[in-house]
C-alpha cells in the first residue's frame, strides 16, 4: 500500500510539473506529445517505480535476483515459454487492435495513437529514438509487471477477491495507457500476462514477454516511420 501511495505521490508530482512547465511554455512541454512531456511522465510513472522497487525490496530482505525468478531451475523454462507466448499472443493482440480503430471510425471516434507513438513518428533525433526504445523495451516492462502482476495481483487475491484480481488489475493496466483504441487489445493481453504469471509462478515470463512485445512494435513502428509508401 505504501508503495502504491508513493506511485500516485510521484505521478502527481509529474502532473503538476508538466502543467507548471506547459503554463510557462518552457521549450519541450508546449504540447501533449512534446519529448520533455513524455519524459518527465515516463520518469513520474515506470521511472519512479524502479527506485520504489528497489526500497520495497529492502524493506522485504530480498534481492532483484530472487523477486524477479532471474535464477532457480524454473529460469529457462520461464523464458521459453515467454517467447511461445508471444508467438501466439501478439497477433491476438494486435487483430484487436485493428478491430479497435475500425470500430472506432465507423461510430466517428477518434482513433488517435498514443502520445509516445505520435513522438517517435516526430522524433527529429537519435536521442529521442533511442530513449523511447529503452523505455519501452527496458524501463516500462519490469516497472508495470512487478507493480500490476508482481504486487497487485496477488495482493488483491489474498484478500479474498481472485476474479477481481484478474479482471480488475487487467483494466487498470490498460487504463493508464490513456488511449482508446488499444485499450480493449490491453486489456486482454494484460489478462494473458497475468495467465502467464500464473503458469510460471515467475516474474520473469511476463516481464520477457511484456518486452518482446513492445520490441516488435517498437520495430514495426519504426519500419513504417522509415517506409511511408510502403
């Protein structure tokens, strides 16, 4: 709970730095999708988690090794079927999506894409690319998959709600990517992450997949920023 407080705490923070930032038209914050915006919100959410993971640790007596499942006979069985699940999951996923924004602009809604899509297709620098890629790939895996199936889930389940532990956690997730058109691809892969965790009983399946996932989008998107005509 404290940790969960401490998140909000940070986010909060981040909000009103951002909004300070925006008020005073600081270069790099003039819009939603301005790099020192997805920054300073990337820092205040999956960042600022990486430190309170480290304390919550401590505070626990254990080490990232034995929280995470990096070792232990169980290690490569985890990773393995990581990457089955993706295999099987991600087009899944991503069929949801295309359903999701077709859905969408047949009722004339806006099927925008997310504030960190819409930088890196602006991206006008190998710094900028390259930060989105290691937040991606890196930062926000392990930050949301200890917070939402390493801490969340299992805490809301001990308290005598399972169904709410899966379906509750999986919309949060899906929630706090402020975006409507993959919010319903989320949540059902959030829910395949949380199976995940389960079969593995291994933080490591879904932080693996979780990031093998958002690599391949990272390449995709990336392809098609390069490859317009295509």
């Amino acid at each position: 709970m404290l940790l969960c407080i401490a998140q909000i705490v940070c986010l909060g923070l981040g909000v009103v730095a951002v909004s300070l930032l925006h008020k005073f038209d600081v270069s790099g914050f003039q819009h939603d999708e301005s790099f020192g915006n997805i920054v300073v919100g990337t820092l205040c959410l999956q960042g600022a988690a990486w430190p309170l993971i480290w304390i919550f640790l401590r505070q626990h007596g254990l080490g990232w090794r034995a929280a995470f499942g990096f070792r232990g006979p169980a290690l490569l069985r985890a990773l393995l079927l990581a990457i089955g699940f993706i295999a099987v999951v991600l087009p899944v996923v991503l069929l949801l999506q295309f359903l999701s924004v077709h859905t969408l602009e047949m009722l004339g809604l806006p099927a925008e894409n997310q504030a960190p899509v819409k930088l890196l297709a602006a991206a006008e620098s190998t710094w900028s690319t390259a930060y989105l890629g290691v937040f991606a790939i890196v930062i926000a895996p392990v930050a949301e998959e200890f917070i939402f199936r390493g801490m969340l889930f299992p805490f809301i389940r001990q308290l005598g709600y399972p169904k709410l532990a899966w379906f509750g956690v999986s919309f949060l997730f899906a929630l706090i990517h402020t975006n409507l058109p993959t919010f319903v691809p989320l949540f059902v892969f959030a829910l395949a992450l949380t199976w995940l965790y389960e079969r593995t009983d291994n933080l490591l399946a879904p932080i693996t997949a979780h990031a093998l996932f958002n690599t391949v989008n990272y390449i995709v998107l990336l392809w098609q920023i390069q490859h317009p005509e295509a």
